[in-house]
C-alpha cells in the first residue's frame, strides 16, 4: 500500500503540475531542462571515465594473497536442456578455490535427476532440490543455499551462463577494498545473430555496460545484474541476504547494498555469457519484470535511501540521475495526452503539441547517440555498421520502454503485487519448442470454436 500511495502521489503530482501550469510556464522547456540534466550527468561520467583511463586508474591491482574461497550458487527451474553444460563449463574455471551449488527450483522436467548426477560425477558439485511447497522466486532459491554455502564470497550464475576460464581471476581482485560489497561482470548476449531481437538486446547490453563503466568511474550507483554477480558475505549478511518479496533479486540488492553504505564495483575485463530472447512475448515479460521491479525497489527503500547515513552523496545523484529516466517517459506521455486533449478540446492552438513532438524526437536522439557511442567503443564496430544497428536499438528501447513504463505505474496502482517473477527459458531449442507448441494450441482452439460456430449455424 505504501508503494501505492507514494506511486500516486508522483503520478498525479506529475499531472496535476502540467495540466494546471502549462497555462503559465512552458512545461516543455522543463522537460528539456530535466533532458539537459542527465546529458551533463552523461558526459560528466564519460569525461570522468576517460580521466581514469587516460591516469591509468582504471586498472585494479591484483594481491596474489587475496583468494577468497567462492560459493557458486546456480539456481534453476526445468533447466535439463542446459544445466549440465553451464556446470561443466564453470567447472573449467582457472581459480582453484571454489565450489558449486546447483538448486533445482520446484521444476516439472529432470532437471532435478541431472543435477543429482552432475553431484555424483564432480567433487566439487552439491546439488540441493527444494520442495514443491516451498516458497516462490530467486531470492528464497539463494537464501536455502546460502545455508550450505561455504564461500567467503558468493558468485551468482543464471542457468545458460557460459565464462572464461579466467572469469573469477579478474573478477576477484575488484571485491577486495574494504568497502566493496559486490563486483557485477559485463554481461554479453551469446547467440548475437539469431535475429533482430537478440541483435538489440546485445547492443542493449552493451549500452548498459557503458553506463555501468560511467557510473563505476564516478564510484556512483553501479547496479548487479543476477547474472555473473560475486557478492561479499560480509555485506550479504550485513543486509540479511536476499528479499524474498522481490521479483528482480540483483536491483532490490544493489539499492540496499548501496543504502548500508557498500560500494559495488563493475568489471569490464571479464564477460558472462548469456542467451538473448529470441521472440516477442517472452522479452516483453521479462522487460516487465525489470521495469516493475525497478520501480518497486525505489518505492520500497526511498524512505531509508533518504534517510542513509551511510550512503554517499556521488551515490545519491547517481541514483536520482537515474530514476529521472523513469520520470521523463511519465512526463513526456503526460505531456502529449495532456497537450492533446487540449487541442482537440480547442483549449489550445494546435501548434502547442509540436514542441513536444520536436522534445520527443530529440529523446530518441539521444537513445541514438548512447547506442552509437557505446557500439563503437566496446563492440569496435565500424562507423556504418554502428549508426544503423544504433538507429534499430533506439526505435526498438522507444517502443518496449515508453508503453512498459506507463502499464507498470497502472499495474502497481491498480492491481495487487504478486511474485510473477517471469522466468525467462533457456535454450533455444526448448524455447522454440514451447514457443511452437503454444502457437499450435492457439490454432487448435480457434478451428474448434470455428467449427463449433458452424455447428450452432
């Protein structure tokens, strides 16, 4: 309810400003102002990381006596097309001290048979299967295993994750600095070119990498992905492991890491492969995930977040910079609806919907830019092969972010929360398996509601 009504009171906030005010200030002009502000937080953090670079500061020192011991923990649910290739290819890894924890979430098929077999083959494999009842989501999944876990610091996979074997080489140095809670590695779409999504969601990914990089540089408010994420036990247990009541595990961490005062560091030398979703559907209900989980974390611990003693003030407007392009989709949404009533209301000459028309398409600019940016700098890709995959990626975040941003804040104002947590399938044949057999079934009952109209005829 709290998340409600602070949900509410931004949104109708929001509306209220611009329908009432636009008659006085030019809400438009506030839009770009608000635009503005996150381009100079963007170049700021861009200048700083080329500082850094250019010092050399950017290269984290490697102590040969620091070796923590490293729980891997893999959680999976009906994962038997991929679970057994992920282990054997974590099994590979250069860094002698560790072990791997494979659990079996409640799943249908056999994943549950080859994890107990992957358990019996290598010594350093347990595999732990929880009970049909036991309670829902990533989080509780990690919390059973952190009871057997024996790690110094905890390393998080997906269930398709695919690394170098020098991945916790690189990775282990970032975590050592007292203050570093977590280390989040880069994280690469593995199957690229399957087709126009998975080509998007890799430069998505990589645009993601180039904020992570930027806000690191800044030491602001670097995010864990779920997905190749070594975490600390200190600050595991300093925040009382994962939240249960959450449905995206790594952002609802990373803001409480962050609140107890925990920097979280990224790491650009090492990447965690992973699978790109390769039709509609699917990635929509994951993007929803992230995007309601995403608002639900900052509505839940804005309160504490505010109230932090420990929180530094670079993480604080890194975080605001942050929220504010959750804001700008809400404002310039509001602001078209709002301006457009008007004018067919003849409240308003026509012309007052251009100039948010002109700010919109200057958003889509900037999405432009970022992705070119970012593809030429990490993805080394030519200069025409990167203006027309950035020109994709922009018209492809513009159309799944703007409308998901609107159905969320209708979703946590009108309907109850729930722990839906979408789980996204992996492997590509089952995906395509389930994907066909869900469409032949679609088929399947409109040619018997057919013929069972004709019937009634």
């Amino acid at each position: 309810m709290k998340e409600r009504i602070l949900l509410f009171t931004i949104f109708f906030g929001l509306g209220v400003f611009l329908y009432i005010f636009q008659s006085y200030f030019n809400t438009v002009l506030g839009l770009a102002f608000l635009c503005g502000l996150m381009a100079i937080y963007a170049g700021f953090s861009t200048l700083a990381y080329r500082i850094k670079k250019r010092l050399n500061m950017d290269s984290v020192p490697v102590n040969p006596h620091y070796k923590p011991f490293v729980s891997v923990l893999i959680p999976g649910h009906n994962e038997e097309s991929v679970i057994e290739a992920t282990v054997e290819n974590i099994l590979a890894m250069d860094y002698g001290q560790f072990e791997i924890i494979v659990i079996d979430d409640r799943s249908t098929d056999n994943t549950a048979v080859v994890i107990k077999k992957l358990a019996k083959k290598y010594d350093k494999v347990a595999a732990m299967v929880r009970d049909m009842d036991a309670f829902p989501g990533k989080s509780a999944v990690l919390n059973d295993a952190m009871e057997i876990a024996k790690g110094e610091a905890v390393l998080v996979f997906d269930a398709d994750a695919r690394v170098e074997p020098d991945f916790l080489l690189k990775l282990v140095p970032y975590l050592e600095p007292a203050d570093v809670g977590a280390v989040q590695a880069r994280k690469v779409i593995s199957n690229r070119e399957v087709n126009f999504l998975t080509r998007c969601q890799s430069n998505e990914y990589t645009m993601d990498a180039h904020f992570q990089v930027s806000r690191d540089s800044v030491k602001g408010a670097v995010e864990l992905r779920g997905n190749g994420e070594l975490i600390k036990r200190t600050a595991l247990e300093d925040i009382g492991g994962w939240n249960d009541y959450t449905i995206t595990d790594d952002l609802d961490m990373s803001t409480r890491l962050h609140i107890k005062g925990w920097d979280i560091r990224f790491c650009m030398d090492t990447a965690v492969y992973e699978e790109g979703i390769i039709y509609h559907w699917p990635l929509f209900r994951q993007r929803r995930r992230w995007l309601e989980g995403t608002f639900r974390r900052y509505l839940e611990h804005c309160e504490a977040a505010l109230h932090s003693k420990d929180m530094s003030l670079r993480v604080r407007l890194d975080m605001f910079a942050y929220i504010s392009q959750f804001i700008m989709p809400l404002w310039l949404v509001m602001e078209l609806l709002i301006r457009g009533f008007k004018v067919i209301t003849h409240t308003a000459p026509p012309h007052m919907i251009y100039s948010s028309i002109i700010v919109g398409c200057i958003i889509g600019a900037a999405f432009f830019m970022a992705a070119r940016y970012s593809l030429r700098r990490y993805d080394n890709m030519n200069r025409l092969q990167a203006i027309k995959e950035a020109a994709e990626t922009s018209v492809y975040l513009l159309v799944l972010w703007f409308p998901l941003v609107i159905f969320i804040c209708l979703k946590i104002l009108f309907r109850p929360k729930d722990m839906n947590w979408g789980k996204t399938t992996h492997g590509l044949v089952k995906e395509e398996e389930d994907y066909f057999a869900a469409k032949a079934k679609r088929f399947t009952k409109q040619v018997i509601e057919r013929v069972r109209e004709e019937i009634k005829g």
